[in-house]
C-alpha cells in the first residue's frame, strides 16, 4: 500500500513522531476521522486526504488516576481527560504541567509530542499529551 | 405479538461469589451448574440440554482460552455444541441472547446460558490491565486511562452537567451493601456508612475505592426452554418476553455523549418495544453498577427517571429494597461481586429468584415484572433483557 492510501492508526502515530497531528479527511462526504480509518463510516468511500487537525481545543471532562496498569504505576497520580479539538474533534490523553487542583472543565488545552519514550516493540508509537495553553 | 414470552426460565444457577481460592473458572462455573440441576428435577440435562452459550472476558487470568468447551465438559455436557461469547463485562447477557435466538431458531429445546469469571488470584495492577481490554487500546489504554478512569470521566461530566454529587455515588454503594448484606452468596456480605464510603481511597477520581465494583470469582447459569415445554420441566417459569442488545464506539471519546450511554438506551427501547412494556411497569431491576455512577447513569438510560435526575433518584430511597422500584437487590456488581463473565446472567439468576419468590431475606413482594441491564466496557455493548412471573 503506498503512504497515500495509508489512513490508519500506524500512520497517524507515525505523524505524532514527527510532531504533527492529522486526520483523514473524506473526499466524498467531508468527514474528518480522528483517527483516521481506511473507509468512511458515513459513506463507505475509501478516498481520502490528511489534513491537520487543530492543536488547541477545551477540557470535556477529566479524572486523576491514581491506581493504575504496571506500565503507569510509577507516574501516579496523573490526570487525563478528553478534549475537544476546535473543529469538534475528540480525542483523550494525559493532561501534564499542571496542578491537579487548577483543572477544570471548559480549560485550554494544546497538545504536545512526546516522542522520548518509544519502544524497539510493538506498538512502536510516540505519545502525546496536553497543557494548558 | 407483544410481551409474547420469548424463552422461558425453567432453572437457573449461581456459585458463591468471592475469593474462592483455588479453584479454576470450569470447576466454578460446575458449582452453578450442579445448582441449576438440582433446582429442576424433571430436567435429564445430558439429554434434554441441546446446546451451551457461555459468557467470558478474559483468557489473561487463567491462561485458558476455549472456555465453552472446557465448562461444558465439567458441566457434565461433554460432546453439546458449546460456545463462547465475548462482549467484555456484557458477555453472558450476550450468551443469553444468543441462547435466546438458538431456542427462537427451533434447533433447540432446551438452552443453558451462563457466564464465569476468575480473578482474584491476579494482583490489582494485573486486574486493572485485564479490564482496560475492554476500552480502546491505541488512545484510551495506551494514554494510561483505566477502566475506573472511564467511568471518572463520566462522573465528572455528570457532576458538572447536573450537579450530581459525591455523596449520590456514595448513596448507590451505601444501597447496594445493604441488598448484598442480605445476599449469602454475595462477595461483600458487610454494610458500609455513607461516611466511610466518601472517605475511602480515591481509585480514579472522583471514584474512590467504594464507588468501584468488586474484582471476583464467580459463575452464574440459567437453563432456558422453549415456552411451550416449559411446564414440563417446572410449575414456576420466568418468561423473558424482551431482548435488546447495541453496540456504539469502543472509545468513550468518539461518543456522542459522556453522561449517557446510548447503547443502553437503544437495548432498552429495543426490550421495552418487544415486550410491550414502559418503564413505569417495572418492578425490580438489576442494572450494571460497575461503578457507582453507571447505577445513577443506568436509572437515565432506562427511562427509571428523567434525564440528569439520577442522583435525584438514588437520593429519594425509591431504588432501594423498601422502596417504589428496587434496584440490585442481589448487592449488585458493587456488594455481590463483579466475575465480569458471569454479571450478565447472575443479574438474569436474582430476577429468577425474585420472581418466583425465592429471594429469602432480601424479598420484594408482589413483583410481576424485572429488567435486567448488563454493561460492556465503557458502554460499547449493552444488552437490556425484561423478565415476567410466569405463574
């Protein structure tokens, strides 16, 4: 498969290394997928076009984790949330550089790269998070 | 056609609930058997059960996949088609449905369903990772967000939405330790204070460790038949007479809401339509508290009360066991365990019992019609099925 018609989760991980954030937008029906998807789950059609999807959006809701899978326990207690990207896009991660006490619903958030951390195996993904912005 | 019985149960079967040490899923799941045997004995189950459905989560806890098979085999039903369903903590309400549509289909008479779970020999950190293969893994799990911390950000979005409080979530854990109190075979046979609920350690917040379901062993099993037979086998069966199932996005972030599941809704409308019935109708349900704020959550969802009154609802006494429309009366997943398998048709195993007055000490009275609402992962499934008092 050429990196064209690559709409999926590897390649959008594979734009997070290098400090993008993009989804696949339908050239048919306009929906934008985040993340991306091979086929249009509004009208099935398999062509589409990366674009970039906004970096800034505002806090839906959020929790602090404090018991955790092994691979976190070390970072406890940690904040995550799901945000809610400029155009209506969601999308969850780590809420980082903050006080937990000073996050709120509604709050700017912008998202950052992290690509320190990845793996020699699968999945071989960078992550990403959010501050305040 | 409407509320036309579906299947109908003529047996039904639970092991206790707990840390049940030593012992594997098949040899658990054989204690629920045993009792459904036992229970109907004009039923000859090497001859007269056609066929197996059996809800399970995980092969991770035991390193043993295959389950049908294997539970069939100590089930006494060795050579039965056996097989296993798997929708995260809503599996064996999905093997009820698909024992239902086996029965429906005319192949088969005679059905059992079940579902099984074992857990507790794994440490916590091992749990929570098992359980968050229920949600989405290349952005919930891999973000570090926990099974606890999807139903947190639930929470929070009720909170802010309606003003629930920590004190309401605290409420349905005070509720469901009393009902499960009453229940011998439940996990957590213990009452708990408001107070201590409110203060116990924080899982993911605003949940803390009492908001949170238990992690247990256990296995439940309902043997069902086709209506016309049932009689046959018992003087007291329990009709289903409405089945939904739905499915919606395995992330909780791709949702069209964060305060509502909406697989729930349309299982219920689904079950309520089939069935002929409304809300108002029901007497007594189990609902999927895996945590607290899926039982206020789960009151929205079927219609119990208006949209964002939940907390409302769980602070009136109307859901408890004295009250209006009894909810977990079995202590629920919170106080009588959560074997994740096993949930779907354990919830399906109290309204079996409720409705033919076997209850004991936790006995509604006058109950004529239940509804059963069983939860997978963050709502990504949800099966609603409603059950009538056959006699």
């Amino acid at each position: 498969m050429s990196e064209q018609t690559s709409f999926n989760i590897e390649q959008f991980y594979k734009h997070i290394n290098q400090g993008k954030l993009m989804g696949g937008k339908c050239k048919r029906c306009g929906e934008i997928h985040l993340p991306p998807r091979p086929l249009c789950a509004k009208c099935f059609s398999k062509d589409f076009e990366w674009v970039d999807v906004p970096q800034r959006g505002k806090l839906l809701s959020y929790t602090i984790i404090h018991v955790a899978p092994p691979q976190f326990q070390q970072m406890v207690p940690y904040a995550v949330g799901i945000i809610q990207l400029e155009r209506g896009l969601k999308i969850p991660g780590m809420i980082r550089d903050v006080e937990h006490e000073k996050i709120r619903i509604g709050m700017k958030l912008a998202i950052n790269f992290d690509t320190s951390a990845v793996q020699s195996q699968w999945p071989q993904w960078p992550r990403y998070y959010f501050k305040p912005c | 056609m409407k509320g036309k019985p579906l299947v109908s149960i003529i047996s039904a079967g639970l092991s206790k609930f707990g840390k049940l040490e030593g012992l594997y899923a098949r040899e658990i799941f054989a204690e629920a058997a045993k009792e459904a045997y036992d229970r109907c004995p004009n039923l000859d189950p090497k001859k007269d059960v056609k066929a197996l459905f059996v809800g399970h989560m995980g092969e991770a806890y035991e390193h043993q996949g295959h389950t049908g098979a294997t539970v069939a085999d100590w089930a006494g039903l060795l050579h039965i088609p056996a097989t296993r369903t798997e929708n995260a903590c809503a599996s064996s309400g999905a093997a009820l449905r698909a024992g239902i549509f086996a029965v429906l289909s005319g192949l088969c008479e005679v059905v059992m369903v079940g579902g099984v779970e074992k857990m507790t020999h794994r440490t916590t950190p091992e749990v929570t990772e098992f359980l968050a293969m229920a949600s989405d893994f290349p952005f919930e799990q891999w973000h570090g967000i926990t099974f606890p911390g999807l139903y947190a950000l639930m929470a929070t979005a009720h909170m802010h939405k309606y003003g629930t409080t920590e004190e309401q979530l605290a409420m349905v854990a005070v509720k469901n330790h009393h009902n499960g109190f009453l229940n011998p075979k439940a996990h957590m046979q213990r009452e708990i204070t408001l107070e201590k609920a409110l203060s116990s350690r924080v899982i993911a917040w605003p949940l803390k460790l009492y908001d949170c379901s238990l992690i247990t062993d256990g296995a439940s099993c309902l043997i069902i038949a086709k209506p016309e037979i049932a009689k046959k086998y018992t003087d007291m069966p329990v009709h289903i007479i409405g089945s939904g199932q739905a499915s919606d996005s395995i992330g909780l972030y791709e949702r069209e809401s964060l305060t509502s599941l909406i697989a729930a809704k349309i299982a219920a409308k689904q079950a309520y339509d089939m069935a002929g019935v409304k809300a108002g109708e029901i007497d007594i349900a189990e609902v999927h508290d895996c945590f607290t704020i899926a039982e206020i959550i789960a009151y929205e969802d079927l219609g119990f009360c208006k949209v964002g009154e939940g907390g409302k609802l769980i602070g009136s006494g109307e859901t408890r066991l004295e009250g209006r429309l009894p909810v977990n009366t079995s202590g629920g997943l919170k106080s009588k365990g959560h074997p994740v398998g096993a949930t779907g048709t354990a919830q399906a195993y109290e309204l079996y019992l409720q409705l033919t007055e076997q209850a004991e000490k936790r006995q509604v009275k006058d109950t004529k019609m239940g509804l059963a609402h069983n939860v997978g992962g963050s709502g990504a499934t949800a099966t609603v099925h409603i059950f009538k008092r056959g006699v």
